[in-house]
C-alpha cells in the first residue's frame, strides 16, 4: 500500500506532464523522460515513497504542499522536478536524477 503522500505527489508530477491545453508550446510543466527510462506510475509512486522515507523527505514533502495549500497555491515546476527527482535517484538512475530536477 503506498502512502498518501506518494500518491498525492504522483498524481501531481503526472498531471505536471501532460500538455496544458491553452499553451503556445508543448505545455508541459516538466520535460517528458524518455519513454525508455521512465518509470511507470506504479513504479514512480513506489520510489517517491521509498524515497521520502529513506531521505527523511516526509516532513519537507508535507511542509511544503501544507505551505503551498495555506496560499492556495499548488506546488510549482521546482516543487514538483524535486521529487521527480529523489524519485529517480531512489530509483538509481543518478544522472536522469540530476537532468529532471
């Protein structure tokens, strides 16, 4: 069972990949991963939660989506490449880790 923060953030960096329909460009809050070293979005929420708890990210995580929402703001493209980021890097692929963030 995944915990609800790994959901959340899947849920957001999924959505933060999906073309925005109103844009000039491609749309995308985050660049693509190449579809063959990209996780699969079982795989993605699998390793953002073993990487919040093997980074001790639980409480960043949480403090920084508690400070966003106190501004009703949603997390933004750094926010969300971050923990794309740990993601990866948890998932060992430390050179794609360091070209998502």
């Amino acid at each position: 069972m995944h915990s609800p923060a790994a959901q959340h953030w899947t849920v957001l960096i999924q959505a933060a990949e999906e073309p925005l329909p109103l844009s000039s460009r491609d749309g995308r809050m985050l660049r693509l991963i190449p579809a063959n070293q990209r996780l699969s979005n079982d795989g993605l929420m699998t390793q953002l939660q073993a990487a919040i708890a093997a980074h001790q990210l639980a409480v960043d995580a949480r403090c920084m989506l508690t400070a966003l929402w106190q501004r009703g703001r949603a997390p933004g493209r750094a926010a969300l490449a971050l923990m794309r980021g740990y993601a990866y890097l948890q998932d060992g692929q430390h050179d794609l880790a360091a070209r998502v963030c």
